[in-house]
C-alpha cells in the first residue's frame, strides 16, 4: 500500500464515534480526513463539539479538525466512510454515500437485514462480502453498504461458528449481561444503574435471535440462505463500562463433549483471506480456564479489544453445551468491527 | 398467642444473621433471647461485634445482648434456633440443636437434600412441612431441621409453582444476575465488581439445578418425589447490594401463550394455611406491565422484600414463555424465609 | 387540625417532585390535592407521565391523579405549593403563584438571595419565617415564597449552628461528595460517574460559600444581616445514589477541643417552636462514634432522612476543629425540607 | 547500559506488585530474576499463586517463575529489590536487603520518616537521593533503602512543588477521594463502597499532613529539613478503581492569581538529571482546562500514568488558590514510582 486511502467518519461525535477516531489513529492503511456530526456540531473543532468519553486521549489530528456536514460533497475527499449514526439516521443517510460512490462501513441495524448487504464479521464470514457484487448490480451503486452485527452478537457469534463448523448448531439460549458504553452517550442515566440492573434493551433480543443466523448461513446465488439454528435471547444492562458477557446453552446435531468444544474454540482458524489484515484478531479466540473468567473488566482488551474470549465450557442439562463470552463491544462489536470490514473489502479489491 | 415464643439467631454477626435480628425486631410471635457467634465473638456485646451492613439500624434490644456460643447450652431458654452459619458450620452444629428439642430453620445448604427434611417454601409447599414427622421418627430427635432454598431459586421457585399448577412445567432454561449481599460480608472483594461481572458462583448452579425440583415435587410416603421438570443454570454476580434477578425460559407440557401465563401468575394463591401467617408476601407475586421491570433497586421492597416480583412475559422461540423474576436475595431469600417457615412450623402445631 | 391543608405539587413528575409525592403521602397535616408539570405532561396520569425512580413505591392516590399545568388556575383548590421547578423556571412561574394568595415552598436557588424572603432550616433559623410579613408588604402579595437552601448547604448549616451557638464560627474549609440523585433525573449519565469522580458540579460552590452565611446570619428591621464567618468550597460528585457526605474543617472565635464540639453537636436543640412538627428530625443531629462514619448507605435515613449525621470530629491542624457530616440531599435536603419549612409557616399562623 | 541490571519484586502477588511486575515487562534497564511472596505461596508458579487483578495480562515471562521466600539467600542473583510488602513486613525485613547489599525501593510507610531515609519523588526532589550516602554510613550498610510517598501525597506533592519554588507555600487543605487500589486486594469489600464512600482511610490523613513537608523540604548536613507550610487532610474512598483525586486549598507567602498559579503548573521543570530517565513523566504535569476535569476514569493513565494531572485553578475565598489533581495510585503512587527511584539511583552511580 503506497498511499494511505482516505476515509471519513460521519456520527463522529458520539461514543462510537469517538472509538473511530481513536482505533484509526496511526491506522496503516486509512488516513482520517474527514470528520462529519450533526448540523449543531458543524463547522466547529472537533475538540470543541465532541465530549470524550474514552481512557486514551484524543489524538492530536483530530483536536482541531473542522466538523464538516454529513453529505456526500462535504467528505469528497474520502473513499470509505465509517458510520457511527443512529438507525434512523443510517436508514436515510447511508444510501446517499453508496450511491455516489462511497464504501458505507456501517454500525446501524438499518440495512443489516437487506439481502443484498453484507452482515460481516471477517473472521467469520469472510466470503459474505461478496454480496457487494450482488448490491451493487441491483442497485446501480458505485459505492456499497457493508454492515457489522450488534455488539451481543458479535462475540457470541464467533464462538458459535467454531463449534458450528465441527458439530452442526441447532439450539441457543442467550442472556447477556451488556456494558453501558453500547447505549452510546448520555445513554443510561446513572440513577437507572448503580446498585441497579435493567433486564431489557430495546429491540436487542429481535438482533441476537436473527444475526447471528444470517452470520452462519451459507452465501448463495439469492444471497445468504439463513442458518438453521434458531436463538432465543434474554438482554439485560449492568454496570459496566465495556465488555458485554453472553451466557448461553447450546444444542448440536449429535452430543457434544466440554473437551471437544473447548478444542474446538482454542483452534479455531479465521479464513486465510483475512488472517493478514491490520485488525484482525490476535488470536480469533482466547480460552480462559479459571472458572470465573471472561469478566469484563480484566479481559475486554484481550488482542487489543478484538479478540472473542470465552470461558466456562461445560456440559448443559438440558441442551448440550454451556458457556460464557465476552468481546469488547465498541472495539469488536462496533468501530474496530466495521473497520475490519473495510480491511476485508480493499483486500478483495472490492473498494 | 399469649406468650411470645423464645428464640435465638446463630451466626449473628454475619449479613443473613444481621437480617434475622433486624426482621425479628417487633416480630408478633418470636422474642430473640440469644444471639449467638463464633468464639472469636463470645462474650462481646452485639454491638461491638458486629459490623452491621443493614441500611435500617440495628435495634437497640440487639445493641447490649451479649454474644454466647453456638452450643445447646448457651440458649436454652430458646424453642427456635435461627441458623445463619455457613454450611460447612451447620452440618456439625444444627443437628446438635435439633437433636436436643430445638427447631432449627437453616439457611445453609448442609441438609437440603436429605430425603426427610423439609425444603420450604410456604407459599409453594408448605405441606411438605409434615416430613418434620418423619424427621423425628428417623432420627429420634425432639426437635427438628427446617430447610429454606438457596436464594437464587426463591422467586424463581414461586413463580414456577404458579405456572406449573395450570401448565405442567418440563425444562427451564434459568440465568442468574445476583447481588452482592448473598455472599455474605466481607464478601466480594470491591475490585472484582466495579466495572465488571463474575461469570460463576461457586456450588449455586448445582442447587438451582435442583432445589425447585424437590420444592415442586410431591410429597409421599418416602419424602418427596422430585418434580419431572429438568433445569440448566448460569449464575452471574452483578454490582447491587440486594435482589437477584432471574431471567428464564420455560416449556410446558403443551404451548402456553403470554396472556395465559400472566394471568396465571397475577391470580396465584398461596395454601390456605399460610394466608394468614405474618410473613406471608403481600401479595405472593406482583407482575410490573413496564417493558424494563422488574429491577432490583425499585423492585426488591415490593411486599416488604417477601413478595417475588415478575416481568416481561413473552414468549420464546425455542421454549414457550420467558420471564425475569426478582426476589431480595436476604430477606424472601434467606431470613425472612426462615422466619416464615418458622411461622408456619408454629401454625401446623409442629413446634 | 380538623381538616386537612390542600396542597399541589408543581414540577411533580421530576426526581425532587417525586420525593415530594412519596413523602406527602399519609402526611398528618397536608393533602394533595393537584399535580402539575410541564405542557407535555399534561392531562396524563401520574402513573403514566412520570418514570418513578425512587424505591417506595408510587402511593395508589398518585397514581390516578391527572397532571395540571402549572398555573394558579389549574391548582386553585391548594393553598400551598411546593415547588421542584428547575431555577429557570422557578424565577418565572413562582411569584405568579404567591402573587396569587399561594405559599410556594421552593426548592430552587432563583429567590434564595433576596432579602425579603426567607431561606429557612426550622431546625436553625425558625425566627426568619418572620421575613415572609416584609415580603407581603414589599411586594403586596397575598401569598408567599419560602426557600429552603441547596442540599450539601443543609446539613453543614445544622451542625455548623449547633458549634456557632456556642463557639462563634469564623472561617469553613468544605469539600463535599455528592449524591447522584441531587442532579436529578436523567441526570449524571452512567459513562461520567462508574469508575469515576466528577469533580465539580455547576454553581454549586457558590452556593455553599454563600447560603449558610444567611442561616446563621440575624434577622433585623432590613432582612437578614449575613453571618461573618467566610467559606471555601469544593464540591463533587460520586456514585451514590442518595446521600452528601461533607467533609469540613472549621476556626471559631478561639481553640475548641473535640469534646466540646462533639458536646455542642449531642445537646443542640431546635428552636421550641418547631419541636412538634410532624417533619422534625428526630433526633436533630445523630452523633457516630465509628471512626468510618458517617456513610451514606448506612446512614442517610436517619431519623427518616430529616436528620443531620455528624462524625469523625477531631482537631484540625491549621484550623481548629475537623468533621464529616451526611444529610439525605433529596429528604432533609430537598422534599423533606420544604415540607416542613410549610408545616413552621402553618404553626406561625403565617399561612 | 549494555547489560539489564537484575532486579527482584518482594510481595509479588499483591496488587502493587503485581503493578511492578507489570511495568517491569520491556523496562529498558532492569530485567527481574526473582519473584517472592508469602510462604504460602513459596514454590508456586507466580500464574498459580496470583490473582491477577489488572487489565493488562500477566507477562509471559512471569507466568512461569516460581515463587521463592523474601529473604536475601533466596534472591541473590538481583541488586535491587522492589518492595510491595504491607508496612509491618516492611519494617522487619527491608533492613535485611539493605544489610545485604540490595537496594530496597520500598512502597512501605516504614521508614519514610527516617532522617537518613530519602523520601522520594524525583521530578521534586531528586537531590534528596544524597541521604543514601549518609543512610549507609549511619548503619554501615552496603545496600540501602529508598522510598516513595503514599499514593495520596504522591500527585499533591508534585503540584505543590511548582506552586512551592515561585510562591512559597504556607498552608494547604487536602480532602481525597481515593480509588480501591489503594487498599490492596482482597482490600475494600463490595457491601462497604456500592452506593457508599468510607469517610476515613486509617493513618492516611498523618501521611498526607507530614510526607509532603520532608518532600519539599531543604537537604541539609543532618538529613532534610522539614519545609515550612503546614497541612490539614480528610481522605476519603471512593467507588473508584485506580486514581486518586485531591482537592485541596492553599495559602502563599502572598496572594497568587489563579493566572499566574496555571503559568506555574504548566511550565514546570523536573530537575536535569532525571529528564532522561526511561519513567519520568512526560510531561510532568498536564493541566487540563474543562471545568470537569480531572476525572479518573478518563484522565489516570496521562503519560502512561506518570503524569499528575490539575485542574480547575481558582481562586480561594480563605485562602489564595484552590485546584484539584489526579494522579494514579499504583503507578506514579506506588510501583511506578519505586521503579523511577531506581532509575535515580542508577543514574547517579549510587547502585
């Protein structure tokens, strides 16, 4: 790669925003140069109009950064735009970009469900991104929508596949147990939290049933024929900054053994394709044998937030196997997810 | 009642014991006449050897009382023994005192599952109190051991039993996110819950596993008859002080939609015999119609902290309803169910 | 008191003007008779308008209620309102009210500062109620407008009036660590305060430097001439849900030892007039003698949140006397406060 | 240096030295050879042995080691030893390393108070390093012992100084709000911080009132010459995870402006000869400008949790300045700053 490619964030003030700006500093392949917010944030420094929320400081380039309008001839410079928008804003938003040329790498659960867009985690469906062909010829984009799951999903899902390609999934229960950084910022009021646990997140439980499925199907002529296995899911809130842990129960076609699955997981190979990109995850997956672990606090930053970390295998009652997950949710499940897909999109000369 | 009924609390010092002096304060039945500790604690005032957690203030009856030993002995003028030692304590020091003419109603694990003690729940079986009869004949004690759950599986028992009275209940998928409290004080170490989650307790998915199949079970000749329905645990510790939450998918012997279920739970009566007791929840169940209820800040009070308090019935893809149920771990969970299973030893005339 | 007083609250459906609710119900004096709010709310229910965040639970009279505008007209059955208005909307709304033969009990700092009207801790400064009859002749309003100061003001002023009686306070280091509720409700996002500390909260500081200084101060033919001592603060906040802890170091007119402050604290006595109000703590100042108290889990309810928590009194290196001091920000501080700022203008016959 | 010295960490396992063992991993100069603990832990692996509380993962090189006892046989391949042992282990065994041969850098409070003992923070007081000529003369030593300040002077100190060389300090006021850390593990339990703060940390507030005296004192023929100003401390904990925060109020030879207080902070100079070395903080000081800041969640690990961070500079109504600095506990408050200590050391060829 002689010459970095130009990329812009849009949504770039809010807390998935932020993760952008900060997993792109010194990114080797993407150079920011564009950052877009809301029409009450333009035209100031984004030192200014953004209140940042994250540990690492702000890089420097982006201090002084003049917050352009989220069109397509305010970041004409760029070729990829990551979006950290709000669904509503996504739905109507991401399409202008595609349209006139850019790669949408999206967050927002607008398009996730569209035939003809990939729902991608590289180091799980790597092929999927082949649908931009697809998308592009029915719709007469020259850009393309690429999104990435929700942030429960997105370590769940990892996980399962490993056991999924050795063992055939059928069953999954799900509860998660989600950080308060995936409700962006303000998000959660502090009174609705300390000493506190809110047992559901709007619209959530509809995602973890339905991605994952799309994630594990099979890419044919028609699209992604979903997976076979069905999910059921309970999501609950905590007080946690990052990290989301996903307890869940799994039936397979045939009995399972704790050992089978935990080598399973600990040998599990993401596609050759990506295994050489900036963001993948070193290693895929982390298998933790104390018996309290992932917890969120001490394992979130496994693999620099990219690596899925699972504990806890053991043998299930009532379906097969049981187990515990985490994965960092602004890092795998949104900013870093979608910036890995861009990754996987100029790999395959798709951009 | 004329007389007020001579009872005593070990392990008083510690969270649950704490519990037990704070309800028994103005109790209409019991009188505490001894609080019994460790030896590091004998002889010291209440006061001083107790490092009182509990947000209502210790009584003042408690403040002077003067700490003796956990031996027959130093309490007889009791007729009740309240034991809130760990197991290990309790499996060699209750049946001390039931052998010679106390009733012990334990919160410790050590006896649950012997064929002729009671596991109790009053408002589920209070009718499995007649194995005391059994226990006496067996053992030839004059006194007896009463079992109250662990207190994971207290609201989440009662909200079954009303369920599978009308729907036969066979599997239940149960993931924990439990308080603080339940591990005692000093407990769980402030380093390892803020900012984060523990993924395990140690021995509770085991007795969640089992515990409501003997309370829902039926009482025979031999003891109890386990119930059919089959459980898979995960538990999870979360930062709050007080107020497990339950989230759960069951299936029945046949579809069972969320309308049918909610009535089920909101009509639910407790036994006859118990209506009247004065622990007895006020209401047993509350259903809260809000999409984020029951939480364990405003919720864990309803009734007191006797009442089980359930949400967000739906139903579920791969069972039929799915639930959140919240319980107070310390109070309904722990000593405010023994003192009820107390209430009704007295009532049935078991004492 | 053969009939009860008719009262309404304005800016009901907020964090202070829910505590208001909870604590008005069953109140021996007072009965609500209108709840108003903002234009959004109204002709909604109670139930329906207000997301309840307190952990008793909404009283059933409230539930029903249909919400008013906050006009003289909507509330015209009420004799007295108490207002949990933000400041903004207190300095406008507030006079329309007393102008209109209402007592408004405010909790908002826009009146505070003006000399004819009374900023009021019963417990301290009973004689300013007198203010009122200035205020209804400068202004010529048939009603009124009592104050009652900002939250980490009123427990400092308590037990700084129990030690300026007696020893003549002259200079007041403080640094508080505030509740979240005091921020009301959204408030304090959950990003800003788990694994944090704000340090600083907005205006609050002059508050605390000037309020105190009117309490203490005397009541003459011009309003109240503010007292000499002069005070420093810091204010922060921390992730607590209810409950200021103060820390403050004080010099008087000379040295005192610790024991006789801790003297002064133990016997102060309210003014006579004001000891048989239903809100009066009992007892006025609480005196720890743990070297780790007071705390706010632990000691916030009080008295049922009225009364003034003090501890740790030692002698202070460059000053003379150090201490702590916890009062309940939304009881004591807030609800409670003008509550029982209402109940000394009634026993005035004032009203 | 062509050759990494060897260095051994006593009292491994504990939190502060599981910070050493984190922040010696790749340190330019020193390579550890030896891990010691309790004998509990004696021939364990260090993985084994250790519950690992940080968020970084253990080193690899770590994992392995195998504990030996805390006694100079036992380590005999280093020359420095890092301490983490708790004050009264300290006091009997630091003099056996330093008898020996070893340089101790101690976090322990033991011997701060020694005459011929430096306390240490070298971008204040790097000069002070001289009294290890005196200390080994004195007990005819070859080793010597070294210490840092306690976590709470540590950041206080560092401000101090700067305000101290321009405008001669006088008195200082310091209430903290200290992170859990500090405490050790298992160290604070849930029950007590959840929704709480504990007004009181034992034998903190003597530390905070004498340390930073010796600190900022003048080296002179008889050991250091305690400065001038005088202290007042309230500390407090707080639910916070690492980072101390101090407010605090200061009194100069004359009035300081907040203007020329901030010109002070931000163009602090550390000593020449420590600018070079591979821990000292880069900057010294950040002074943030937000009226919020600094926070410990976002603000603590400023140049690498090195840096002491201030903020909010104003004036005092009592005394000249108030501000409020955050540095991290157990980094530049603890292991961190032993290991700069060591650094000094080396670098004035005192080793």
């Amino acid at each position: 790669m002689n010459q970095p490619i130009p990329v812009a964030v849009i949504g770039a003030t809010g807390s998935v925003g932020q993760r952008f700006v900060s997993l792109l500093d010194q990114h080797p392949w993407f150079k920011v140069v564009a950052l877009a917010a809301s029409d009450r944030s333009e035209g100031k420094s984004y030192a200014n109009a953004c209140r940042w929320v994250l540990s690492d400081p702000m890089p420097e380039w982006a201090r002084n950064m003049v917050l352009v309008p989220s069109t397509p001839e305010a970041i004409k410079g760029a070729r990829i735009v990551f979006s950290a928008l709000p669904a509503d804003q996504a739905k109507d938003l991401e399409p202008e970009f595609a349209k006139t040329g850019f790669a949408v790498c999206s967050n927002a659960s607008s398009y996730r469900r569209d035939s003809d867009v990939p729902l991608l985690l590289p180091e799980v469906n790597a092929d999927h991104i082949q649908l931009v062909r697809q998308q592009r010829q029915n719709r007469g984009w020259s850009g393309c929508i690429l999104t990435n799951p929700n942030c429960t999903s997105t370590g769940l899902t990892v996980a399962l596949k490993a056991l999924d390609d050795q063992f055939q999934l059928k069953k999954v229960f799900v509860v998660s147990l989600q950080a308060l950084s995936g409700a962006g910022y303000p998000g959660v009021p502090s009174l609705d939290i300390i000493d506190n646990v809110i047992p559901n997140i709007g619209g959530e439980e509809e995602k973890v049933e339905w991605e994952p499925r799309k994630m594990l199907g099979k890419l044919g002529d028609k699209g992604v024929e979903l997976a076979e296995a069905r999910f059921s899911a309970h999501t609950n809130r905590v007080a946690v900054v990052d990290g989301h842990i996903v307890c869940a129960s799994m039936e397979f076609a045939a009995p399972v053994s704790p050992e089978a699955a935990r080598q399973a997981l600990v040998t599990y190979q993401a596609p050759e394709i990506v295994r050489g990109l900036p963001s993948t995850p070193r290693p895929i997956i982390v298998y933790r044998e104390e018996s309290d672990r992932p917890q969120p606090r001490l394992d979130r930053m496994t693999g620099k937030g990219m690596t899925t970390v699972v504990g806890r295998v053991r043998s299930d009652p009532l379906f097969h196997i049981k187990f515990v997950v985490l994965s960092h949710n602004t890092i795998r499940g949104a900013a870093g997810g979608s910036i890995y897909n861009a990754e996987l999109l100029v790999q395959e000369e798709l951009l």
